[in-house]
C-alpha cells in the first residue's frame, strides 16, 4: 500500500490535517481498522467516508454513552433491530444507531472529527458519529481505541441504506491547526480565498446567502416537500426535483422567510475555494442571529473552488432548517463563516473532477440523487 512508506512522526511545532497518503498509511499500521477492506474512492483527498456495517438499532433516543459503552447503551434503549446487507428503510423521524465498518486504535497524538458528508446533508439526513465513553458527537480524542457508531435520523426524507452505505466522513488532526484571523487574512491576500472585495476575513471568510435570483429563472433555492417516496442514498441522478423539491424565485424585496420545521438548499453570495495546502470547516456565525440552522455537513476538501482543481471558485450550498417561528432572511445576511486549516502536507489528489467529486465548481446544487 503507498501509506507504508509515508512518514507520522511529526517534528516539534508541526500540526495539521492528515492528507489522503498519510490517512491510508493509518490504515496501513493499523490505526484504523476496517472490518473489511477499503472501497475505492473512500479515502477522500483530506478525509476518509465512514461505511454502514450489517445492522441498524432503532432506539427510542439519541444519547451520549457517558462512561458506557454504546453498546451497553444500545442494548437498554433499542426497540428492534434493521438488517442492512439487501438494504432497509429508515423512516423519518426515527433513532438508529448503526456500528461503522471502522474501527480506530488512533496514536496517542492523533485526534479525529466527523461530518455528514455533503450528499447526507442535502437530503436533510440528520447523521454524527458517537464513540464510547465520550461526551460530545463528532469528536475522538488522540489515543481512542474502540468502535465507531453513526446515529441517523432522516428529518424530511425515508432513506434506503444498505451495509457500506457511506453517510459520514472523518478528518484526522495533528494538533490544533486552525488559522487566526492574521494567519486568515495573509492567505486571503496570497490566494484569494473569497469572490467578494468587501468580504469579512478577519475570523475566517464570512458567508452570506444570495437571495438576489440565479439564472434567468431568478431561482434562489428548494424547499423541501413532504411526504415523498424513499430516496436510496446510493443511486445517482435517480430522481426528478420535481418530485421531492419546490423551487424558491427571487422576490422583489430579495428577502425569503423561512417556515417552521421546514428544510431548504440554498446557496452563498460568494464563491470560495480552498487552497491545496489548507482544508476548511463550515461553522455556525452566530447561534443567537436567528431562528435557523445552517450547514449540516461542512468538511470542504483541499482544492474545493480552486482554479487548478477545475473550479474558478465555488458557492457553498446552505442546508437551512428553521426552528421554532418564522424567520425572515435578507440577501447578503450572513449566515456562516469558512474557517481554514493547515494541512501536514500536500494531498495527493485534490478535490475536482479529477476524483469524481460531484460539487466542484458548483452553484445552486442538489445532492447527487437529483436528476439536473
């Protein structure tokens, strides 16, 4: 395998995101061990998907195991149990619980995150990652060895996943490589990180959303529909949008007031990318600005917008779901910020056309699924 050559000693002071050959010579040494061999394409180019294993536990709540283990918790919680080799439904507004296909026995210096991948977020499909004996979802602390779990709950949609289905991804840290606003704001300056001449970099590039209508159709977004037929999470242009997705135009105020309990695909006023050398992370801008949430998945991959990987920047799709009340957005309102990353090295392949990725370049974009 390449990874058995690759290097994991790190020197003083390096820190970072593991990049796709040193993810594989993980694999290789045994920090990640996958019941079964690795799918092609699974290790992504700053990132490794996660696989559904053979059985889902429907439970009666999420949960954190605390000082348990999740199968102890599992067992005192499931109401029945969902094979998964020819495929199940999961229904809406359900709990499952479903053991990953990787496992983990990481270095003591090695930490790990999660995400929905993006085509998990687009469908509103409500997935983190949960280890034993933690306190938070999404997150692995250097030295974890033990199982990994996915707890899904599909929010708009029934989904139809089968073992190796892949929903989540996971990143692998070497300290904490976050960029200040400094380090931001030179990067800002050496590559250009975002379309916009007045963007906001001082704590990463803040994002807004474009309400102002896109083509000549002034489309600003998809609310979803209700009540539809079973999405399979595998099958590829399989769908027409017509029949799962209300479109949204433009309005001539440029503002779009989000319903309660509603789930909509957006997209950002700006187009960004991501240098080869960095990844970058969607996070919240501020919980307190509003009623609604955005981005469920946000892992953006090195080279992600990047003119060398086939993009000429990139707008960053908003998985938005409202809460409690009503909720006005305006155009231009931000709605999140891209927080950057260094990488320990280069990856060997970026994120582009050149892997198959699916968002390059991308606009105002449905998940896979949907016929364009």
């Amino acid at each position: 395998m390449e990874g058995a050559t690759v290097s994991l000693a790190f020197a003083d002071g390096q820190r970072g995101i593991l990049p796709d050959h040193m993810i594989a010579a993980l694999v290789e040494r045994g920090a990640i061990k996958p019941a079964y061999a690795l799918d092609a394409g699974q290790i992504q180019p700053a990132s490794l998907d996660l696989r559904l294993g053979e059985i889902a536990y429907r439970v009666r709540a999420s949960f954190l195991p605390g000082r348990t283990t999740v199968a102890q918790r599992i067992e005192g919680l499931k109401l029945h149990e969902i094979m998964l080799a020819n495929g199940a439904v999961l229904e809406t507004g359900c709990v499952y619980i479903v053991p990953l296909i990787e496992r983990l026995a990481l270095p003591d210096d090695i930490s790990a995150s999660a995400n929905p991948k993006s085509s998990t977020g687009r469908l509103d499909v409500f997935t983190r990652v949960i280890a034993d004996e933690t306190r938070g979802f999404d997150r692995i602390e250097p030295g974890y060895d033990g199982p990994l779990y996915a707890e899904i709950s599909p929010k708009t949609f029934p989904v139809l996943v089968r073992k190796g289905s892949r929903l989540s991804q996971i990143r692998f840290r070497h300290g904490n490589a976050l960029l200040g606003a400094d380090a931001v704001r030179a990067l800002h300056v050496r590559e250009r990180l975002v379309d916009d001449d007045e963007a906001d970099v001082s704590e990463g590039v803040s994002v807004g959303v474009d309400l102002s209508g896109l083509g000549p159709e002034r489309l600003v977004g998809y609310r979803a529909k209700r009540h539809t037929a079973v999405i399979d999470v595998e099958r590829r242009s399989g769908y027409d949008v017509a029949d799962f997705w209300e479109p949204i135009k433009a309005r001539a105020d440029a503002s779009l007031i989000l319903d309660p309990d509603e789930f909509y695909i957006l997209a950002s006023k700006e187009a960004v990318q991501v240098p080869p050398d960095y990844a970058a992370e969607m996070v919240p801008f501020d919980p307190l600005v509003g009623e609604f949430r955005v981005h469920y998945a946000g892992f953006f991959d090195p080279g992600f917008g990047y003119a060398g990987a086939g993009g000429r920047g990139s707008r960053a799709v908003l998985e938005v779901r409202s809460r409690e009340v009503p909720f006005i957005l305006e155009h231009g309102q931000i709605v999140g910020r891209l927080v950057y990353e260094k990488m320990l090295a280069r990856p060997n392949s970026l994120y582009g056309a050149g892997i198959g990725s699916n968002y390059q370049a991308q606009s105002l974009k449905l998940s896979k699924h949907f016929r364009a």
